[in-house]
C-alpha cells in the first residue's frame, strides 16, 4: 500500500465522502436499477447522482481511491460497481498506528 496515495485520496472532502457514504450504502446513495449494494456495491451513476459530480469527475475520484486501495471494483456487464476494501482500509489504519 503507498500510504503517501493513501493520504492524497483522503485529502478531499468528496472522496472521503464517497468512502464514508460506501459504508452505509443503501442511506448514503439512490437506489440503482442493477445490482444489490451489499453483495455487488453500488454504480458509478449512484455515487455520481448521490455525490452531485459529473461522471468524469466520479469515475476520476473513484479510479484513486481505488488505486489506494480503499476501495474495490468490480466490473459487471455494463456496469462497474464499488465497495469500501475493508482489508485496504484496515491497513492503511494499521500502519498510520505502527509509523505515527
């Protein structure tokens, strides 16, 4: 895990938005015509609609969150579907604790 991406990502207010918001996906984002939140997670165009971004723009904050490993992707069909990496995160918190 590259914990200097780590802290990038979750230096915006949005994208910890959407991390916080994947925690509890079914109260934080509008329900999606495909797919169950708890066992597929949640559509680029849930989080875009529940966010307020342009699709661009959450699909950009999206790609780094997943590239720091805070969250996973898994591409169904059409549609690509997120989920917090509970194990990501959880390492993340455990290095911040072992180097801090």
């Amino acid at each position: 895990m590259d914990f200097h991406l780590v802290i990038k990502a979750l230096a915006n207010p949005t994208r910890v938005a959407i991390l916080s918001g994947l925690k509890n996906p079914t109260k934080s984002f509008p329900p999606q015509d495909e797919g169950d939140v708890e066992v597929d997670g949640v559509c680029v165009s849930s989080i875009q609609e529940g966010i307020g971004l342009s699709q661009s723009a959450t699909s950009n904050y999206l790609e780094l969150l997943q590239r720091a490993g805070l969250v996973t992707a898994t591409r169904r069909g059409r549609w690509t579907y997120y989920k917090r990496d509970e194990g990501g995160i959880r390492q993340f918190l455990e290095d911040v604790k072992r180097d801090l």
